[in-house]
C-alpha cells in the first residue's frame, strides 16, 4: 500500500482554534478500519453531476488536516485505542452473526471491560474534525475532549448510534443535515419527528451528532458521559439496529 505524502498545512485547529501547523486526522482513528482506498465524491457528485463521475481517490484511509498536532496527539493518546477495540469486537461480532431476514436488522452484543466515556469522547473528537464551526456553535466540546476527567456535555447536544454493516456499505461524511421522521395515515403523510444532525458513517458504527431533539431509530449513547475516565465496565450490552448502509442520504436506515 502506497504510504501518503506528508504535507504542511496551516490553518486553524477545529478543536483548540490555534493557528499553526495541522496534523492529519484520521476520521474514525486509522486501526479503527481506517486504512484502505476509497473513493470519495462530494455532494455535488452525488446527487446532481450523478453519472460519469470519477470521485477523487484517497490512499491510506479517509481524514483531513483538521487539527494542531497537540489536539491530535493528546485525544489520540487518551481515547484512539478504546475506539479501536469496541470497532474491532463491534465488527468480528457483526461479521460472524446471520442477519436478520426481517426489517429492521437488528443485533445484540456485549463488550467487555470497556470505558464508555473514552469511546464517546473519540467519537466527539471525530465530529469536530467533520462538521465545521463546532466548537463556537457548542463551546463546551472543547472542554469536554481536551480536559480527559471533564464529564460535562454541552447543552443541547446529543449523540447516538447504529451498526453499520453490509455488503458495500457507503461511508458517510455529511456535516449537517436535516432528517423528518414522517407516517402515513390515510392516505397522507404526516411528520412526527425532526431533527438537526451531524453523521459519521464507518463499518462497524453509524454515528449521530444531533441537537435536543434527538434522532429516531438509534441507540443514545450520551449517557456514557456518565461514567468516570478510568471507570471500566465489566459488561455493556449494545442492542442496536444494523443498518446496510446502501444510501448516500444521512440518516437512512438502508
């Protein structure tokens, strides 16, 4: 595998807002399953240039230079591996199981011996890196990932989840996005939920940052704020949906 070309790039850390030299942040951390080529499309190749487009080919897993490399560095130390290991027992556990033949999939597992603030605090970290202006829309992020005992949240943000698992699964990137929850009744459809969101989408997690209204059809997981940094837990149940991740649209459980 061809190694990629260190740059120099300054520019604002997204978490600490220093300008300076940025380091490359891999989104999610590189042995989270973050290594390979991928072809990545905007959303304009998406959904409105559609056909005979090439995307643009990224060696070495999927990141940006988003932060200084103290940020990088210090969050990396203090959450990458137990990111990694709930990606790696998440993915085994998924990649053994039979699914499912009925809508929605859905799974059961537990981790075990795991620090659920560390894990939430990574998946922060990536959100910084993927949706941007989030540390002036919510201060208290900043905080909250580089202080690794800070248990406080920011008001009005929520954060939840999904597996994410098929066959040829889209890995998602949108950095705001609007998702109606609509039912039909007689004829009509009709909206019951809605919700602001953020989304980070790679085998084995579909990942949610969303504001105080939440996001229907995941697991929350803002509770893990709850723990204490080293506060390890015996055995932690995740029961989930397990979404195939066939759509480039946020949000969607296909």
């Amino acid at each position: 595998m061809a190694r990629m070309k260190k740059q120099t790039v300054i520019g604002q850390c997204k978490i600490c807002g220093k300008e300076g030299r940025l380091s490359y942040e891999h989104v999610p951390n590189r042995e989270a399953y973050n290594k390979d080529t991928v072809i990545e499309y905007s959303w304009g190749d998406v959904f409105v240039r559609k056909e005979n487009v090439k995307g643009k080919i990224k060696q070495g897993g999927i990141g940006e230079y988003t932060l200084c490399g103290k940020c990088n560095n210090d969050t990396g130390h203090w959450y990458g591996d137990e990111y990694t290991r709930w990606a790696r027992a998440c993915f085994d556990f998924l990649r053994s199981r039979k699914p499912s033949m009925t809508e929605p999939d859905e799974a059961i597992m537990t981790l075990h011996n795991v620090y659920p603030l560390r894990f939430l605090k990574q998946v922060v970290v990536c959100f910084f890196s993927v949706a941007a202006g989030l540390a002036q829309a919510y201060p208290g992020l900043v905080q909250y990932v580089l202080a690794k005992e800070e248990t406080h949240l920011s008001d009005g943000c929520r954060f939840f989840m999904n597996f994410y698992f098929g066959a040829k699964p889209k890995l998602r990137r949108w950095p705001i996005a609007g998702k109606i929850t609509v039912i039909q009744s007689k004829g009509n459809i009709i909206p019951i939920a809605g919700s602001i969101i953020s989304e980070i989408t790679h085998p084995p997690f579909e990942l949610i940052m969303s504001d105080k209204t939440g996001f229907v059809g995941a697991g929350e997981i803002t509770s893990f704020t709850n723990y204490g940094y080293d506060q390890l837990v015996r055995n932690l149940t995740l029961k989930l949906q397990v979404v195939k991740g066939e759509s480039s649209l946020p949000g969607s459980f296909e």
